[in-house]
DNA sequence: ACGAGCGCCTGTCGGC
DNA sequence: TGCCGACAGGCGCTCG
C-alpha cells in the first residue's frame, strides 16, 4: 500500500500510536531479526542486528515514498514498494508468515515490517542522503512555485504519467495518484510534458497536493487483501473503475497500459488534443 | 533522452 | 473443484 498519502498515515501512527498500540517514538531497539535476507539492503545480514541494537528512535520522518527514522546514529530507511507495511504488534501476537524483518522495543512492543511480496527493502546506514538524494522536490512542499514547477515539467519531453510515475521529478506520486491529480487536472496522462501551458502546468500542480492531502486526510487507501485502514478507495474518481460513468461527463473511464501501469482516464474530459 | 520489456515475488479473482 | 492467465499501490535494469 504505498504511495505518499500511506507512508504519511503509516508516519503519524508510529508517532502518535493508535487505539491499539502506543508512539514508538524514543523507544529502544533491544534486538533485531531479519526473516527474509533480500529485505535487506544493507549492512549485510549478519552485521545488521549488532549495530541497530540499542540505538533509541530518535525522530520518524519521510522523504517521497521512503520512511526515514532516525536512530542514535544511523538512519533507518525503509520502503515498501509493492506489499509492504509497518505493523505494531504486542510480543504475545503470533508472527505472520509475511515478516521480513522484526525490531523488539523496549516498550513491549515489536516493529514489524511485513511485506508479502518482498519487494520491500530496509537501508541501515550512516548518512540517509546517499539513498534519498536522487529523489525530486516533495509535491507539498509550498516553496516549489508555478513558476518553477511550470519550468521543471517543460524540459522534459515526455508523457505525463511516466513523468510523474518518475521519483526523481516528483518524490512520492504513485499509480493511483497519478491518475486522479491528471484527471482532477484534465490533462491526458499520455500527453507531452513540454505542450503544458503555465495554466495547465498549475492545474496539475494544484490537482496533484489536492488529490494527495485529501489522501492523507482520509488515511490513505485500502485495496483488496493490502488493508491499512484508510478509505480514499471509496473516493476514487478514476482509478480501477473502468467502464464506470466519469463524474464529470458520464462518459466510460477508459484504461491503457502506460509504463506497465494500468491508466485510467476520461477520454472526453482528458482529451490528447483539442 | 525517452519508452518499452523484463525481472523481482505472492496473492486474488474471474473465466472455463 | 481445479487450473490458468491477468492483474496488483514500485522500481532497477537493459535495449533500441
């Protein structure tokens, strides 16, 4: 489940726990178990557990799609690609056969990251900017202006959905995302990013932070078996609903493969050329 | 510079 | 019921 708006929720919950499990902030890591080897990037598997026990977290952050927790010395970096998720668990629930890896914190607690596909990969290192530094500006930071954004998209000549798909023009914008902010946006996601005018070039800018906040707002989303708790799902105006009336228009939302992705879009409202 | 294809993995769902 | 293909929230790689 990851795109911006759930490693956000995933973020406040650690930080502010939940009804079911307490802020993990400032706690200490006792010991450290890997499940599944290629869940770990680095250090390697038999140096990773030595040097992360007994450094405490310090501050949870995020940078794109990458949960970034601070430790007393290194940084944790985690990201959960395709399946994964942060769970926090008490020390009496029963390990998932989905584990991959498993921190136990000095508050009787557990981190668990869990990650069916094992796409998922966990970065234990000294400086974070070696992993987050080829990533683009993030889409809510106000300081990226019309002006520059206007200017960003217009020197590359390439299709919006691939563009935006691309972490290191925007860090955090998903499948599902994408095509909500180009259809709230109605730009045509195959479109080329150099034809935007100044005007559509801020539309799309202010579709993409209105489709992501009201993500975060409600928590995210919640598709088939990868349940977080969210409910943006329910609130898709595009996204796998193929064949269903635009909101807009009444028209069928169409599908097309772009990069591998499935791309839903109004083949009326989004138009490739007018 | 750009896009298409493939690989990495497991699970679910619809059609036959 | 079982089998099979399509599909899934991501991204790094190679190849034209």
């Amino acid at each position: 489940m990851p795109e911006l708006p759930e490693v956000e929720t995933i973020r406040l919950n650690l930080i502010y726990g939940t009804k079911d499990y307490p802020s993990i902030l400032g706690t200490i890591i006792l010991r450290a178990v890997i499940l599944w080897d290629r869940s770990l990037a680095t250090p390697a598997v038999d140096k990773f557990p030595s040097r992360v026990e007994g450094q405490a977290l310090q501050s949870i952050g995020r940078r794109g799609k990458y949960l970034v927790l601070k430790l007393t010395r290194d940084f944790l970096l985690i990201h959960l690609r395709m399946s994964g998720d942060i769970l926090i668990e008490s020390e009496d629930e029963s390990i998932s056969v989905h584990h991959r890896m498993i921190l136990y914190l000095d508050n009787g607690y557990r981190l668990a990251f869990n990650d069916p596909r094992k796409f998922g990969r966990v970065w234990l290192v000294a400086d974070a900017g070696e992993i987050l530094s080829a990533l683009g500006p993030e889409p809510l930071d106000e300081s990226l202006t019309s002006i520059e954004f206007h200017r960003r998209i217009t020197s590359h000549h390439r299709q919006l959905k691939p563009l935006l798909l691309d972490q290191s023009f925007f860090a955090g914008m998903g499948n599902i995302y994408t095509d909500e902010a180009l259809h709230l946006a109605l730009l045509h996601p195959l479109l080329k990013s150099d034809q935007l005018t100044l005007e559509e070039s801020d539309r799309l800018l202010q579709s993409i932070r209105q489709v992501l906040n009201e993500g975060i707002k409600r928590s995210g989303a919640s598709i088939d078996w990868v349940y977080r708790g969210g409910d943006f799902q329910n609130y898709f105006r595009v996204y796998q609903r193929t064949g269903k009336p635009c909101y807009r228009c009444g028209n069928p939302i169409v599908r097309i493969v772009s990069v591998q992705r499935g791309t839903h879009f109004c083949s009326h409202c989004q138009p490739l050329k007018e």
